[in-house]
C-alpha cells in the first residue's frame, strides 16, 4: 500500500510551485548566457529581467535595486558588511543583531566580533527595543547597522521592523531584514516596512533552490565589498553566469505568490487556527512558542512536556507526516534551538519543541491527518507515562 504524504515542513523548503517547474523547465531549455549579445544572449537576458521585475513587485522594490544571490544566506552575508555606504556619514559601522536571527545573519555577517552587539528578545520572542536604544546611546560614535528578521523561521514571531527602525534611522542608521520567511506567508513592502535592505529566497516560496536575492530600498546604498567577485554580472556585485533557470522559477514563483497572497493568507490564517485548537484539545498542557506575539499565519512552534521532538518526528515521518523540530539543520539532526533559548525557554522544554509549518499545497484534510496522528502519538506517550509512573 502506498500512504499520501502529508508536508507540513514549509519554512524548511516550499515544494516548487507548478508556474515556478514550467518556467526552469523553460530556461533550461532556452539556455543561452545574459551577457551574449546574440540573439540567444538577449533572450537569456529578457528571461533575468522580467524575473527582476516579478521579484521586485512582490516586495514593491524597483527592479533597478534587485540582486540575484545564490539564495538568502548569500544575499545576507553580501548586505552585512563593514563597506556598506550610504550617503557622507564616515562614522565606523556598527552591527546590531537581534538574538533570534538565523545562522545566515548570526554567523554570515562581515564584521569583526568587537563590532557586533546581540540584541535581547523578550519571552515572547519579540525584540527589545529598550535593550536596543540603550545599546545605541552607548555607542553615539558608530554608525548602526540593524539586522532584524521580518519573521521568525522557528516561531514565526513578526519582528517591530518598523518600529526598530525609526531608532536606527533616527541615527543615520541602516536595517537589514531576513524576509525570508515573511515572503509570501505576509505582504512585503520595502518602501513601508522600515528595512533598507532585505533578502529572501527562492525555495521558501515555492520556487527551486540556488536563487534568491538582495534588494535595497534606494540606490543610494551601496554594498562596497562584493562577495564573488569576477565578472561584472549584477552591476559587479555579483560575478558569475547567472543561475538562469533558477532565476526564472524565482520570478514566476514570485509573481504566483503576489496573485495568491490575498486567499493564502486567509485560507492559512483559519488552518492555524483549527491546527492550534485541534493541539489544545488533544494536549491541554501544550505550550506554543509566541503565542504571545503577532505571527506569521503559517507557522505554529509547540511542545507537549515530557514527549521528545526527536521521537515525535520519527512518529510523524512514519505515519506519513514531514514536519521538523525547528530550523533545518545541515546535520539532519534536531539540534538545540538558539531563539527558545533566547526567549528563556527551559532545555526540558526546548528538547520537545515540534514546529509545523503549512504553505501552498496545505488542504484543511492535511491538518486533520495531522491532528490524528498527534492524537495516536499522545495517546501511545500518556500510557508510557502511566507504566513509567507506575
Ligand atoms: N533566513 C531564514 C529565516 C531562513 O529560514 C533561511 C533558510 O532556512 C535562510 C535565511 C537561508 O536561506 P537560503 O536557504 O536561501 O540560503
């Protein structure tokens, strides 16, 4: 017998969206090298172009100010560095990051260690922002660069960008923001949301791997020290033939997504609601990690005292269900989740952290396979408890 698969896993990768298939289906096709100028060159370069715009659109950017990365983690290693330049200010930079930030920003960025302040979140995951404007006071003589998530990948806590940002600016500051997870789960806007700088990815928004990109609010910035360096692809910021057929299924996953995102976020907004009540009433103790704070509707974060994420994921990838234990690690194993850590959350707790995250292809049949399996799942450890406590 052959079981449906059921993948609840979306933050660790979106399966590829039918448009976002067709068009790497197309390009690869179609080949042909952007920078040529024969005709087969030109048409390459149409393809790029038209995806900048697609991406651009969705974030209400100017194609203009649209890099192509080979994904999130390379676009946010590029933003965060000393050599950034906006406007005369010559004070030395100095790297803001809030506690709960991905390996991409926590580990990716440029900066000397002694120039790199982490920022507290509070239990709710939530920035603190009195923690940061104090940290700004003492360091009057730097200029502040903030990196700070749009979005958390393991709660899905939204971040004060906005707010942040008015503290930032109001030192002739600059923001850099992860929208990684907020693209397509939460409308984007870079002239609105307080970023100067964002980065997202291809594969989390149901196009392939390999692409993703960096996009400013204003050409004035200027990133300096670029990462691959060579060719002068990407206005120089970015050498090397671009990644063409990944390129062209970001842009129509894009353009999918910005036609979609209206009913998506409704459809995902009520399936959490159904999940996180279906969770309650099978396990009255369940603790969800920001429930406190605002969201992204498609992810829930949560632990069920005493049952161990290692042995519920096994669980659930038997019954057929694919969710993770937090972010995706390189390692495949569940490791210790920095950002529970960060909002206080104790290690007995930490280790029974499940998260669930929904997208596209979710149907509400999925949630309520879900839901069955939990119930099996907590039936089968209230009984190991009671023979324990026996
Ligand atoms: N930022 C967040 C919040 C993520 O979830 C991820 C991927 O897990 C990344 C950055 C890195 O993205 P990419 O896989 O495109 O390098």
């Amino acid at each position: 017998m052959t079981m449906t698969r059921i993948y609840l896993d979306h933050n660790a990768t979106a399966p590829i969206r039918p448009e976002a298939a067709r068009a790497v289906g197309r390009a690869l096709v179609q080949g042909g090298n952007p920078s040529s100028i024969h005709t087969e060159g030109r048409k390459a370069r149409a393809t790029i172009e038209r995806a900048r715009e697609d991406v651009a659109a969705l974030v209400g950017a100017q194609p203009k100010n649209v890099f192509f990365t080979s994904g999130a983690t390379e676009a946010l290693n590029l933003a965060l560095t000393p050599s950034l330049q906006a406007g005369c200010d010559a004070r030395p930079w100095r790297l803001y990051v809030s506690a709960t930030e991905h390996a991409a920003v926590l580990m990716g960025h440029r900066f000397p260690e002694d120039a790199v302040e982490i920022v507290p979140v509070k239990p709710n995951g939530v920035i603190d922002l009195d923690a940061l404007a104090k940290a700004l006071e003492q360091h009057e003589y730097s200029r502040p660069l903030l990196a700070l998530q749009i979005a958390n990948n393991e709660t899905g806590v939204i971040q004060p960008v906005k707010a942040a940002a008015e503290l930032i600016h109001g030192r002739d500051g600059l923001v850099v923001s992860d929208a990684v997870q907020a693209a397509g789960r939460m409308p984007v806007d870079i002239e609105t949301c307080g970023a100067d700088l964002i980065a997202i990815s291809a594969h989390k928004i149901g196009g392939p791997s390999g692409a993703g990109a960096l996009i400013r609010r204003k050409e004035a910035i200027h990133i300096g020290e670029p990462l691959v360096r060579g060719g002068g692809q990407e206005k120089g910021l970015r050498a090397g033939t671009e990644n063409l057929a990944s390129i062209a299924g970001f842009g129509a996953a894009a353009e999918a997504i910005r036609r979609d995102l209206a009913a998506d976020v409704s459809r995902l907004e009520s399936q959490r609601e159904r999940l996180e009540s279906g969770i309650f009433g099978i396990a009255q103790d369940v603790v969800v990690f920001g429930a406190a704070a605002e969201r992204i509707p498609n992810t829930v974060a949560f632990a069920v005292p005493g049952v161990v994420a290692e042995t519920a994921l096994i669980s659930f990838d038997l019954a057929g269900v694919a969710i993770s234990s937090g972010s995706a690690c390189s390692s495949g194993k569940v490791k210790n989740s920095h950002v529970l850590d960060a909002m206080g959350v104790k290690p007995d707790i930490r280790a029974c952290m499940l998260r669930v995250s929904l997208g596209w292809t979710t149907s509400d049949a999925d949630i309520e396979r879900f839901l069955e399996v939990f119930a099996q799942l907590r039936a089968n450890t209230s009984v190991a408890g009671k023979v324990l406590a026996a």
